[in-house]
C-alpha cells in the first residue's frame, strides 16, 4: 500500500519568505508526527497530532512554525519568515495509534534550503 | 528528560565483517527501544523494536539487537555486513506514559568498504 508521502520533495527559498510542507500519512494512521533532521543531528521533534489535535507540539522551535492537520489525515507545517537556521531536511511520520509505542513510519522528507 | 546517545559517528567495516553499533540511553525505567535505518535520500525504516520479554531481538535485514538493562545499552549487531547495508543508523527511546514520541539519537554512519 501507500506509504508517507511528502511534498514537496526539496525546497529553496529566500530568507524571510513563508513556505509550506505537506504531509499525507498512511490512510488510517491517527497519529501523525513531524520531525527535523539538521546535518549531522539526530531527529529533533516538532509536534506531534493524534486525529486533528496535537497535543505535543513542544518541539517547536519558535513562534514562527505552525502545523495544522485536517480530517484527520493531511498535515501542513508551516515556516513564517524563514531563517537560514532553518535549513534542514523535514521529517514526517504517522503511526496507526498514538499514545502508545507504535511502529512509526516514515516520509522521504522535504529538504528545505533557506538562501 | 530521556537521552540517547551513540557514541560513534561513523564506523567502517568491510563487506562480510561482522557489525555493532552502540546505542546507550538515561532513563530510569524500562524505555521501548528501537532501531530505524536511514539510506540516502530515504526516510527512516524500522529495523527491530524492544517493548518487553526476551532481550534479544531479531529484526529485518539479519539485523539483532540485545537490551542489556545494567549497562542500559541496546547495541545493534549483524554477523555479516552487505555493501548494501551503508547507511545512517538511528537509534531510538521511548517514554512509557505519555505520548511515547521517540527520543532519536544523532545517528551511526556506517561505511562498508568492498
């Protein structure tokens, strides 16, 4: 079947400009996880939904990341004003549950170059 | 807070030699342990997992991994290493309670030489 699936796939874009990165999980999968993989760093956790709430989104770096989710299947995190230090690759995971030490499965990420 | 920590960055073996990475972590409890795989241009694939019950466990790819709760270690292993198997390995904690959201460590990257 479909697995995670991300858009796009590598992004350049200007300092200070807006971007967005989608995210299309597994059908079926609740939980849904976004992630940032900077350059010889580990996985650094952005948020986190379960259905259309995110009950973890600590890991939001700053005011300027937002990540909304709707129905229950498609996410987007959003970059206000993009910094070069937000350069990274972005991860996106879902699982069939949360809340629980469920298998995540993994997107091919979007690499995202801030000039 | 849980941490991860693998202390090799990068580890070079020849094709056919045996492998280990080493995964340590601080968490007082039992955490759930697992072991994902990155290759270039890739997301992350789950080689194994540990939740309870026998300590060694066998994942994907010939690849096992053994819990050693006293020196709170969760080293993965392979008796043969494939050209194939070149990679960036990560290795991952989770909190039992919770949203259990897996804490990753900075990743192991493995060159296989021919």
């Amino acid at each position: 079947g479909a697995g995670v699936s991300q858009s796009p796939s590598n992004k350049v874009t200007e300092k200070g400009k807006d971007v967005e990165l989608r995210c299309d999980p597994i059908s079926g999968h609740t939980a849904l996880y976004w992630y940032r993989q900077s350059l010889g760093q580990g996985l650094e956790f952005l948020i986190y939904f379960q259905g259309n709430s995110a009950p973890d989104k600590s890991g939001l770096p700053s005011d300027r990341f937002s990540a909304e989710r709707t129905g229950g299947s498609v996410s987007t995190l959003t970059i206000q004003r993009t910094q070069q230090e937000d350069s990274a690759v972005y991860l996106c995971a879902s699982s069939l549950k949360g809340g629980g030490p469920h298998e995540q499965y993994f997107g091919p990420g979007t690499r995202l170059t801030v000039t | 807070a849980q941490s991860v920590t693998q202390p090799d960055i990068h580890i070079t073996v020849s094709e056919g030699a045996s492998l280990e990475l080493r995964c340590n972590y601080s968490y007082g409890a039992t955490p759930y342990l697992f072991w994902y795989v990155q290759s270039p241009g890739q997301g992350l694939q789950l080689l194994l997992k540990y939740f309870s019950g026998d300590t060694l466990v066998q994942g994907i790819k010939g690849f096992e991994a053994e819990f050693k709760r006293s020196q709170s270690s969760f080293n993965l292993r392979k008796p043969s290493v494939h050209w194939s198997d070149a990679a960036e390995y990560f290795c991952a904690v989770g909190l039992s309670g919770g949203s259990y959201i897996p804490t990753f460590g900075r990743g192991t990257s493995l060159i296989v030489h021919p």
